[in-house]
C-alpha cells in the first residue's frame, strides 16, 4: 500500500485550487493525472520583478515594479481603441493600458485615489510610460502577493499560466516532510539538501542559475528519481532470480545441422553471446539476457539456436515480435534453417482463427509442437504450452517489463532472451534494462557489404528521381521513406500520398504505398509485392512497417531525414546492403538547417557503427529523444537528464545494488524511507515485490 503520508500528493488535480474538471484535464496533458506530477513539472524560466524604480527612471522594454497612486480611468470613445489607467508618483505619470477592458471592472479592481503596486513589462510611448496589460495590481497592504521572482513553466494552449502557478503553489506547500532515504554521507560530500527544501527551492527559484540542471537542488531531484529508477530494476531482479529456474541443456546435434547449412560461420560476437545464453540456460537460476546488435548483425541465428537447445532438452520454445510483419518474417528466415534440423515451427498472429488456430493450439498444448513464432497473441489465456523453457522476445523496447513477466508466466521457469536492433547508448540500456545481463553483436555477418550514405538537398528532388530511374532499370529496387509529421499520422499520411502520386507519374504503376492507417492484409499484400519484384518502389510512412527483408532493395531515400532521429535513421538504412550488390542510401534534408541536426546528419555519413550513433545522438537530442520515448517504453524522466546526470545514474546503479545487498526487504529505517521513495516516483510495481514489512 502506498504510504498515508503521501496520500495528498496522489489526489487528482480537479482538486485542486483554480482547477476546475476541464483546466485539470489540460494541466493533466501537460503533467499528469496526479497533484505529484505538478511537482515534477519545473519552471523553466522565471520573471524577475525586483527591479523597483520610480517612473522617471523606468527603462522601457524591461520589467518594473511601480509603486503609484490611481488618479482617472479614460474610457475609449472608439471600442477598438484601448482603456486607459493613468497613474502617478512624484516623478511623473504611468499609463495602464486594457484592449477589450469592462470599464466598471476595472473602476472597481482599480478605483480611483488609491495607492497600488503593479508589475510588468513597461514601454515609453512619446514621453509617456505606458504598462500594456500589467501581470500584476496589489494593492499596498497586498503587495507581497505579487511573487519578487515569478517562476515561468512550460504550458499549453488554453491553461491560464496563473492557474497553474496557483495550482502548483499549493501543491508544494502540502509538501510533506518525509524520511531521508539518501545516504547521509553522500548528502554530505555532494552539498544537496533535504528532498522538502529541494522541491521548494526547484518551483522558487531565485535567478537564472538557479535553473540549471547542475544545481545542487536539481541535481538532488534528478539523483532521486534515477535512484528509484534503479532500486526498482534492481529489486525486480532479485525477484526473478528468486524464482525457481531450471538448468536446460540441449545435447547440439539440432544446432550442428543447422551450423552445416548456414551460409556463413557465426562471428566471433556470435560465439560469445551464445555461450553466455548456454551458461545461463544451464544454470539452477532463471535467464534474463539483452542481445544487442545492429541490424543484419545475425541476432535471430543466434536466438534460434538458444531456442533449440530447449527443443534439444526435450521442451519448447517461443518468439515474440511486436509485429505482424515482423513475426512473418522470423517465420520465413528460421522455417529452411528449422526444416534443414527437422524441427517443426508455427506461427500465431492475431488474425489466425478458426480451425487452423485450434489445430496451432493442440499442438502446443500436446509439445508436438517445439517453437510458436507470434505477436501479443501469444499473451492470450488459451495459448497453453506443455513445458516452454526460454522465450525469445524481439524488440524488447515495443514491450514493457510486465508483458516479459506474462510470457515467463506461461511455463516453469522459463529463461527470458530479450534482442533489439536499436542501438541503445550505455546510460539508458542501464535505466530500460538493468534487470538484464547484456551481450552485444559488434561485427556485421560476413559478405555484408556497406551502404554508401549521400546528404542531399532536397530542392534536388527531381535529380535524386532522375538518378533513381537509372537504377530501377538497372533492376534495382527502392524504399522512398516520406518525412515523420510529429504526433500526426494525417500529415504523414498526406505526404506520403503526395509523394506516391509524384512518383507513379514517372515510374507508372509500379510504386507500391505503405502506410500505419491500412488494413494488415492489405500492407501484407503491399510488402509481397514489393519482396516479389512486382513493385520497383515502396513508399512508407512510418519506420516501423519498413522492418521487411527484402536482400533485392539497394536504395533507401529518406525524405526530411532532419526530422528523424540518428537511432531511426541508421536501422532505416540497416534496410538495404543485406544482399550481394552494393547499395546506397540517399538521406534528403531541407537547406535551412539548424546546427544540431547537420551534425546529425554528419554523424551518420561517417560511420555505420550503431553503438557510436547512438551515443552521439543522446549528446544531441536528449534521452526523451532518442527512441521515441513515448513509443518506446523507455522509462520517462522528469527530473534527471541523462546527457547531464550521466554520472549520477552510475552513482545511483551501485547504491541500489549495495542497498539490495544489505537490506533486501528494505526493512531496516533507511530502507523504509526507500520505499517512499519508490511510490514517490510511482514504482509501485517493484514496492510491491517486497515482502510486506
């Protein structure tokens, strides 16, 4: 249960002050559904209204705080011209200016013979001041109702800004004092404070540094949410390692058939990623590996012969994919290696039904079936197997850890291979997947040649069409990406029919369009065609339904590749090179290009190193960034910054693993205070791992 001091930090925002039901569903898209995630949502500028001169001295252009006294309200005699204010001091005279101003309202907010504060940005118009709009009117006795620093927070159309001060305000003063669950050693040595005056001091800040990220309150906050990051991978683990394994080992006469018809000898990578899988399927505890290797670095080679070592071992196996498309083309690479061992496999999607679903089924259930290939629909209640030994999940970041956990469920035991071909940088394999030992592919598989990458212009686009129809008849075939529209598959949609059209006028009927709003089979069919050489060029919207083999294409143009992330761009180009000819891709950019993203694109012309593009591209972009992290189920940070706390999150990694050493159930007083911390930061989950205590 999560701890009652906490409780006034987990009600809804509605409940809030100024927040009524349609404001809390914006503050909510902005934040969050909970008044705590209020609390990590950080200024990210401020409004410095101690600068309090007189009239006379007032610079324009700069925010002031006057002190004056009201002496007449001028209303318009023309409605579109503006309401005017004016006030004085000894120095001169100020001029309030109001569009669209109810004059009795402001007579009454603003009456006349007062004496009243009033902060905002002031101009000089001929010799007069003039405030447009002030952010702020107090009167003298109120005046400390107008903030000296104003923080400045990202905000979103339609939300008041002052609402959500408001709404902010009040949930950091029902800030609760709570346990100290840092080391007070460290706390010490590192000069931060208690997490209450962090978070006070993170929404007050006091100037321009004081917004930085490498504060020490900011970096106390960001410290504390990679901690709960980590104790909580690091306490699934020990969960799972809890569990009772099982040793599986296979006797290798399946893996030496098939070793006998592989076109190339596995690499030195290859080697040793295998035999770490052997050592841990042998071992009494349960795996959980991450094969990391580019795309065409032979991970799937590598996953069927751990899957047959189960089979070996006289049990079964699976994979899953994220989907479809992909888990048909696993079923069609491993089917001639399986046949060639004489080893069954199926496959199971969501649109199998009927009869031919059961008949899939029985067999699982019997164990006349050794390995299911499938998507999600492996998940489903009735898919029974009779003793599933490891499961293979591929592109592990489509999945979050709770579905890793629903597919061990289905067996006794079961070891967990986890492969992606995103090239994920060190500091976030370590916050997605520090439940996991790593093993990594760095060699490509011999006779993959590499692919030629040009930047081009992209008001070049009819010679870039030019130069493609020399290769199309040169039998060459061609993937033409269209640009990514952030959060609208409309517009992507829109562009990708446009460039369809411009394309089918030059190669006539044989352009294929894939895109995420079609019908699976109907992809289905755009793919085969395309695979069979009954389209020359396939137009696709989104990355994702590009995740084909096809060894025949040698062309990717990525249009608006400045819109892409390194990470993306270097699998889309991971699409071509996999057969005998040399291949190119073609990476088009708009000519106003910003700094940041030239050397993006640099980064990816010199190198085809996955690894090295990853890490330059969290340099860049920032970790929210680099895979997407809405789609990616990577874990979201508020406050910590991995480009910039990359340190504190290799701190926070041997912390954890020494707590979890030491005190396992977190029973003893820091490790009580620890699980606040974790439902602080809503890792409920891996609270709940603990033995109540």
């Amino acid at each position: 249960m999560r701890p009652a001091v906490l409780f006034p930090l987990f009600k809804p925002l509605s409940s809030l002050p100024g927040l009524g039901p349609k404001l809390a569903k914006l503050a909510e898209k902005l934040a969050g559904p909970c008044a705590v995630d209020l609390l990590w949502h950080l200024p990210c500028g401020i409004i410095d209204r101690r600068f309090a001169p007189k009239i006379a001295d007032a610079p324009g252009g700069r925010v002031c705080t006057l002190t004056v006294r009201v002496d007449s309200h001028v209303a318009p005699i023309n409605p579109r011209h503006p309401y005017k204010v004016r006030c004085t001091d000894e120095t001169g005279v100020l001029e309030l200016i109001y569009f669209h101003a109810r004059g009795p309202w402001l007579e009454k907010q603003i009456p006349v013979g007062t004496t009243v504060v009033v902060s905002g940005k002031v101009e000089w118009f001929n010799t007069t001041l003039q405030m447009p709009h002030p952010d702020a009117v107090a009167t003298i006795e109120s005046r400390d109702e107008i903030e000296a620093v104003e923080p400045v927070y990202p905000m979103t159309a339609g939300l008041p800004a002052k609402t959500l001060r408001k709404a902010i305000r009040a949930v950091v003063g029902e800030v609760p004092e709570l346990p100290e669950w840092q080391d007070a050693a460290w706390l010490k040595r590192r000069g931060w404070p208690t997490w209450h005056d962090a978070i006070r001091r993170a929404h007050h800040p006091e100037d321009e540094a004081d917004l930085r990220l490498s504060a020490p309150f900011r970096q106390r906050l960001a410290f504390d949410e990679l901690l709960s990051n980590q104790l909580a991978l690091t306490l699934v683990r020990l969960q799972q390692r809890r569990l009772v394994g099982r040793a599986t080992k296979g006797d290798g006469r399946l893996r030496a058939k098939v070793l006998e018809v592989l076109p190339f000898a596995l690499t030195s990578s290859q080697v040793q990623a295998l035999a770490d899988i052997d050592a841990d399927m042998a071992a009494e505890r349960r795996m959980l590996r991450l094969l990391q290797g580019d795309v065409g670095s032979g991970k799937t080679v590598v996953a069927l012969l751990a899957m047959l070592n189960a089979v070996e071992a006289g049990a079964q196996a699976a994979l899953m994919a994220p989907t479809e498309i992909l888990a048909r083309q696993h079923a069609e690479t491993l089917a001639p290696l399986c046949k060639a061992a004489g080893v069954d496999i199926a496959l199971l999607t969501g649109r199998d039904k009927g009869k031919a679903r059961t008949a899939v089924l029985e067999r699982l259930a019997s164990g006349e079936l050794p390995i299911l290939i499938g998507t999600h629909a492996l998940f489903q209640e009735d898919v029974a197997f009779k003793d599933l030994a490891v499961a293979v999940i591929d592109e592990q970041h489509r999945f979050g850890v709770h579905q890793r956990l629903q597919l061990s469920a289905k067996g006794r035991g079961v070891d967990v291979l986890v492969m992606t071909a995103t090239p994920i940088p060190r500091t976030l394999t370590l916050t997605a997947y520090g439940d996991m030992d790593v093993s990594r592919l760095l060699e490509k598989p011999a006779g993959r040649k590499p692919v030629q990458t040009a930047t081009i212009a992209l008001d070049r686009l009819e010679e870039v069409a030019a130069g493609i129809r020399r290769k199309v008849a040169e039998g060459a075939r061609v993937y033409w990406v269209c640009p990514l529209v952030e959060e609208s598959e409309q517009l992507d949609l829109a562009a990708a029919t446009e460039r369809h059209a411009f394309l089918r006028a030059t190669f006539g009927d044989r352009v294929g369009l894939v895109h995420g709003k079609m019908r699976g089979p109907d992809k289905d069919a755009v793919m085969a065609a395309f695979a069979e050489g009954r389209l020359d060029v396939l137009v696709a919207t989104t990355v994702i339904e590009v995740g084909v083999n096809v060894p025949e294409a040698t062309v990717m143009v990525v249009e608006h590749a400045e819109r892409f992330g390194l990470a993306q761009l270097h699998q889309l180009r991971g699409r071509v090179g996999r057969g005998d000819k040399p291949s190119s891709c073609l990476l088009l950019f708009d000519p106003h290009l910003t700094e940041t993203a030239r050397a993006r694109l640099k980064t990816l012309r010199d190198t085809e190193d996955g690894f090295v593009i990853a890490e330059e591209d969290l340099k860049l972009r920032g970790a929210g960034e680099v895979l997407g992290t809405r789609q990616s189920g990577l874990p979201e940070f508020r406050l910590a910054d991995l480009a910039e706390h990359g340190e504190l999150l290799s701190a926070a990694r041997d912390d954890a693993r020494l707590i979890v050493e030491r005190d396992p159930d977190l029973a003893s007083p820091r490790g009580q205070a620890l699980r606040t911390l974790l439902y602080l930061f809503e890792r409920d989950a891996a609270a709940k791992t603990l033995r109540s205590g």
